[in-house]
C-alpha cells in the first residue's frame, strides 16, 4: 500500500525488528500492513509475530547471493523441525512461496 493510501484511524500491523509493544510509536509506512475491520487485534499480532519468526529463520539460512533472489529457494529442498507447530506452518508456507521443491 502506498503511504499515501493511509488515512488517520486506519488499523494497521507494524513489521519492526525490536519490541513493538507500544501504543504510540514512529514507523515507516513501508513497515506497515493493514489490518482488517473483520480480524481482531490480537489475531493480527500473532499472525505477525509468527511469519515474522518463520520469515527471519528462513532468511537466516541463506547466502547474500542468494537472498536478492525473487525465489531464494528455488529448486531447494527444506526441512522443517515442528512443521505442525504455528511458526511450522508458517516457514512451510514461506518455503514454499520462496521457491522450495519440496518442504519435509
């Protein structure tokens, strides 16, 4: 979403790197992502705190080349440790969006 589409009073999700336990706090727009009316507020923080995890783990495993990739993963094949856990579930998915072959 561009900056220019915020509006005062819009429910947003901050992607920051250090604690975000805030009421007030100054962010880019670019890290942010709207939050749905229909999603509780609570649901949003885990969802974001989970893909966070699962994204920076992901992210974590791989070389400088390979992250400027769009598909860093292409090709590959991940294995997951606690796939059925919620930060689980969430790196398959990324894997699998990233380019993974197979995710096990």
């Amino acid at each position: 979403m561009d900056e220019n589409e915020w509006k005062k009073g819009d429910r947003v999700a901050a992607l920051i790197r250090t604690g975000g336990n805030a009421r007030y706090a100054v962010i880019p727009s670019s890290s942010l992502v709207h939050v749905p009316k229909s999603i509780d507020a609570a649901e949003a923080v885990c969802m974001v705190s989970t893909y966070m995890t699962a994204y920076q783990a992901l992210k974590m495993t791989l070389d400088s080349e390979e992250k400027k990739g769009s598909k860093p993963f292409g090709g590959k094949k991940v294995l997951v440790v606690g796939g059925t856990g919620p930060v689980g579930q969430a790196l398959v998915q990324l894997a699998l969006k990233a380019g993974a072959e197979e995710v096990y």
